[in-house]
C-alpha cells in the first residue's frame, strides 16, 4: 500500500490526518491485490467538498478517465441520489475506448467519509473511498482505491492490463482530486 504517488511528495500528500485504509466495507475481501491512497488540502469547509465527492454525475468534470454518468432508478421508480444501495451507471473513457460501469454506494457518513464498488456488490473488483476531513478552515480529501478482485479483462491479459489499470487509476484520482480541490475553492 503506498501513501501519496510517485511524484514528490509536497504534490501528492496533504498533512496527515487519521485516515482509514481497511478494506472492512461491504464486499470487502481479506487480502486485496492492490491498493493506492492520495490525499490534497482543499481551502472549502468539508460541507463544500462533500457537496462534490457525492456528485457522482460531475466526475466527468475532474477525471482523467470518468466522463460522467448517470444515477440509476430505484425499484420503486424514484431516482437514486447517493444514499447506500443506490446505483450509477458511469461511463469511461481511455483513448478511443469507451464502456459503461455500474457502481454501487457501500458507505455514506454525512461529511466524512464516501465509497462505492465498481460493478456493484454482486461483483465488487474495486472499491474508490472519499474520505473528509476539517484542516483548520480547510479540508483534508483523500482518495483510496483497492482492487478487490480481478475483472475478467485483467484475469485474461495478466499482470501487464493489473499495471495499466493501477497507473490510470493513480492518474485519474490525482486530477479527480485536483479537480475537485479547483471547484470547492471556487465557490
């Protein structure tokens, strides 16, 4: 497990804060294949960046990789809004490549902390957690991403599609967070 990215470490890490990087959320597996954790101080009050990590329609906006989505409709009809269970259908894209990935919501605590699985809870090969926390006026984010299990894609092509995955999801979390941190500060 690795604390910030590869680049030096005034860019990739913000102060430390207590952060949780157990896996112990639905789903969860006992050893997982990879994990990567990134964190970035952001001049907003928490209510302000909590307002954008669970506005998963807007990633589009930050992601290196994510062009948006959309929330998916309960069984009742009514539209899913980020609560636990709820579903999004979110849409990538890398190069001239593009797919659609259900996700699931698996944690949702008011201002601290987000997570939901890639695929949803039937077949969660990853877990992306957005955790918060107040630094002074400010708040401290940080992104985790644990690769729970192997997508098919990556049982079949071996370790060399498990590094491409890791290295776009180390790049995709530092824009998501630099974007992030651009639109909290703004307003």
């Amino acid at each position: 497990m690795a604390l910030g990215c590869d680049s030096p470490i005034s860019r990739c890490q913000a102060a430390p804060v207590a952060v949780d990087t157990t896996d112990n959320l639905p789903g969860a597996v006992d050893a997982p294949i990879r994990q990567h954790v990134d964190s970035i101080d952001i001049a907003a009050p928490p209510s302000r960046v909590w307002e954008l990590v669970t506005a998963l329609d807007r990633y589009g906006e930050w992601s290196s990789e994510n062009t948006g989505g959309t929330w998916r409709n309960r069984q009742d009809g009514s539209v899913c809004t980020g609560q636990v269970g709820d579903t999004f259908s979110g849409v990538n894209r890398l190069g001239d490549v593009e797919w659609k990935v259900p996700v699931e919501i698996v944690r949702r605590d008011e201002e601290r902390d987000f997570a939901f699985v890639m695929a949803t809870l039937k077949h969660p090969f990853v877990l992306w957690r957005y955790q918060l926390a107040p630094n002074g006026e400010g708040t401290t984010l940080t992104e985790s991403w644990t690769l729970r299990a192997l997508t098919p894609n990556m049982v079949e092509r071996g370790e060399d599609e498990i590094a491409e995955r890791e290295q776009n999801a180390r790049t995709s979390m530092r824009a998501t967070l630099e974007g992030i941190k651009a639109a909290a500060e703004a307003g």
